[in-house]
C-alpha cells in the first residue's frame, strides 16, 4: 500500500512540475508578444493574432522573438502609438530647468 502511495504522489507531481512547466513557457511567449504591442490594444489584439499563427505554424521557441518582430514590423502604422522606449514622447525635445538640451547637468 505504501508503494502505491508513493506512486500516485510521484506521478501528480511530475503531472503539475509538466503542466506548470508548459503553462509558463504560455505565459512567457504571451508576454513578449504584449510588450512588442506596447500600449495600444488594436496592436496587443494583432500581436496576440500573430502569436496563435506562430504556434498553427510551429514555429520554434528560438525562431519565435525574431517571427514575432517581423510580424509586428508588418503591422499597418495607421492607428499604431508611436512611442520611444526611454519616454514620453510629448516631453522628448524639453529638456528639465537643471539640465542643459544634450542633458548633461547645468553648473
């Protein structure tokens, strides 16, 4: 009876250790298709899209950051924020009252 104990409980947990390990591989490759997609839903609803295609395809994990770049650079700019990584873009061309344009600090 304690083999079948031990059994059963291996077995559980090597079910919940493979389905959490594929749960969060999901997660991750979600997660980069969203932060391709910024802040605009119209975009993060497209890359979600491209993503599905990717997995119909079976494109591989390693090839999937470069497929899914590709994808998002093919997304009609119409509609698209156009944002630089490091801020706001409203802001880009002011510079702070203690700092001079190229942002080095004023003496």
């Amino acid at each position: 009876m304690d083999y079948l104990i031990i059994a059963i409980a291996t077995a559980a947990g090597l079910y919940f250790h493979g389905w959490l390990y594929f749960r969060i591989r999901r997660w991750t490759d979600r997660d980069l298709a969203l932060s391709l997609a910024g802040d605009n839903e119209l975009y993060k609803k497209f890359m979600l899209e491209r993503l599905a295609a990717a997995r119909e395809q079976k494109v591989k994990r390693r090839d999937l950051q470069q497929w899914l770049e590709a994808a998002a650079a093919s997304y009609p700019l119409q509609g698209r924020e156009q944002h630089s990584p490091g801020g706001d873009q409203a802001n880009a061309g002011s510079a702070s009252p203690d700092r001079s344009a190229d942002g080095s600090a004023k003496r």
